[in-house]
C-alpha cells in the first residue's frame, strides 16, 4: 500500500473515531448519584488503537467539537488537551504492546495499564483545571477551591474506574474485527 493511501486510512480513521467520541458525549449513565460517561472510556479506546499522536486528534477533536456544540464554546481548548491526554498517555504506554508480537500476558498487562493511566490522566488535569479556575477566574479561596475539588473527585474517579474496565473490553472487541477486515494494519 503506498504511503498517501496509508495517510488517507488513517486520517479516516482518525475522524471517524472523533466523531464516534463527539457522540458518545451525549450517553450518560445515573450511577451512584453521579453520571458515568462513555468518553473518557472511547478517548482511552482511541490511543489503544492509534497510539499516542492520532489517538490524542481523535479524542481531543471528537470531545472539543462536543464542547462547541454543546454550549461550552469557551473551554474546548482546554478540553481538546485534557481529553486528548487520555489517548496520549493510553497509547504511549500501551500502543506498541498492542500492535506488537510480544507474549499476550505482557499484552494485556501494558493495556491495562495504559489503559488506567490514561484514565487517571484526565482526573489530574480536571483537578488542576477545577483549581486553576476557582483561584483564577472565580476568585475562590484556596479553601473553598479544595472543597470544590473533593467534591468532584469521587466522580472523577468512579469514571476514570468506568473508562478503565470498558476501554480494554472494547479494545479486545474492536482490534479483532479490525484486524479480521484488514483494517488494522492500515490505521
């Protein structure tokens, strides 16, 4: 396959799964007094499939055109980054053991792990985001910017949790098929 055709693929690839992002910001599921979102789970999904650099366009442009969309115009710089950190650190850490030959139980561990890095990513920079904004542009003590903050991070992390047990099921399901219609090696 020449290269422009591999470019092509991937750039494909690459909006398709924004738009998938973009979409999934819309399901939203009650739990324990919180909503778990899906997003979190598809940008970790997209750095597991793309790697670092494309899996961080495609979950920061799906979730930054969500924020335009939706009303939230003003912050979908900062949410292009936070989510496309996601897919970053997924990817970095876990892209090369789930393109490569290795042993699967090295496979599935750098997933997992990436997979829960990457997670854990996006609750560090909301956190930093939440405090950043409360000192800065809403003025708030340093106290009342912590409560903000813990009041937050339960939800945060239950999904971050979410994210982190989902993208590696739909990872496990969707390189498969991939693979199966030899579309893998072309992304």
């Amino acid at each position: 396959m020449s290269a422009n055709r591999s470019k092509t693929f991937r750039i494909c690839f690459i909006g398709l799964m924004a738009a998938i992002v973009f979409v999934v910001n819309y399901f939203r599921i009650p739990f324990m007094g919180t909503q778990l979102h899906m997003t979190n789970a598809l940008c970790v999904l997209c750095g597991l499939l793309f790697g670092p650099g494309s899996g961080f366009l495609a979950a920061g442009i799906g979730s930054g055109l969500y924020d335009i969309v939706g009303g939230y115009g003003a912050e979908c710089i900062i949410t292009f980054i936070n989510k496309g950190m996601i897919a970053f650190v997924a990817g970095l850490i876990a892209y090369k053991a789930g393109r490569g030959d290795e042993t699967a139980l090295k496979n599935h561990a750098l997933i997992i792990i990436g997979s829960v890095l990457g997670a854990l990513t996006y609750v560090a920079l909301y956190m930093l985001k939440t405090f950043v904004f409360g000192q800065l542009v809403d003025g708030m003590t340093l106290d009342a910017v912590t409560v903000k903050m813990l009041s937050k991070l339960p939800g945060s992390l239950m999904n971050a949790a979410f994210a982190f047990i989902v993208a590696p099921i739909l990872f496990a399901a969707v390189k498969p098929a991939l693979k199966h219609a030899g579309l893998y090696e072309k992304i």
